[in-house]
C-alpha cells in the first residue's frame, strides 16, 4: 500500500521513504544528504540499515514462510532495517511489479526490496 500511495499521491517527488513506525527519523539530515545528491535521482535504493544477502528462510517460527509462498531455500538480497530510501524511478517499477506479484509475503523488507527488486 505505501508504494502505491507513494506513486498515486507523490509521483512528482525524488525520492520515496519507508520507514517503520516505530523508527526516529532525523528528517533535516535526512533531507540535507539527498538534496547533496540531485545528480543521482534515478535507480536509487539505499538501505537505511544494512542489505541482508543469502539469508535462509525460516519455515517455522514468528518469521517462518511456507514453500508454498517462498519455495526457494534463500532469500535474494534485500534491505533489512528499519528504513530505506529509494528514487521515484524505483517506487514506479516496485509498484507496478507488485500488481502482477503473490502479494501475500508478510515479510516487507523481504518482498519490497528483495522479491519486487
């Protein structure tokens, strides 16, 4: 839902952020950094934390995916943390691969930034 909104409503923005909502944001730092880096606005996607690379699915457990929504033994890399900052560019393609996409991953830092991407 956040990716959609962000391409219904923020369309004409630069970047897109997603963050949890228990997460403290330096919002003028924040914005300080990516003003800085108006040369790259496309093809953008920083993790706020660190990437996650060749993590095993857990198939049991709070986190645990059934094979039939995840059948494979890895996940792809993919940003792990409590946020991560992408280019409108990447908001755009993540959302219209999400609408031809199983969407039922709870995982969202999984299924945003590993499976869509």
């Amino acid at each position: 839902m956040g990716l959609r909104w962000t391409n219904e409503y923020c369309a004409n923005t630069d970047y897109a952020l997603l963050a949890d909502d228990d997460v403290f944001l330096n919002i003028p730092l924040i914005v300080r950094e990516y003003a800085v880096r108006s040369a790259y606005k496309n093809d953008v996607l920083h993790c706020g934390y660190w990437l996650a690379k060749h993590a095993k699915v857990l198939r049991k457990g709070k986190w645990g995916v059934s094979r039939q929504l995840y059948n494979m033994a890895v996940y792809p890399s993919y940003c792990l943390g409590p946020a991560y900052i992408m280019s409108q560019d990447v908001a755009r393609e993540l959302y219209v691969t999400s609408e031809h996409t199983r969407t039922d991953m709870f995982i969202d830092d999984v299924f945003i930034s590993g499976v869509l991407r």
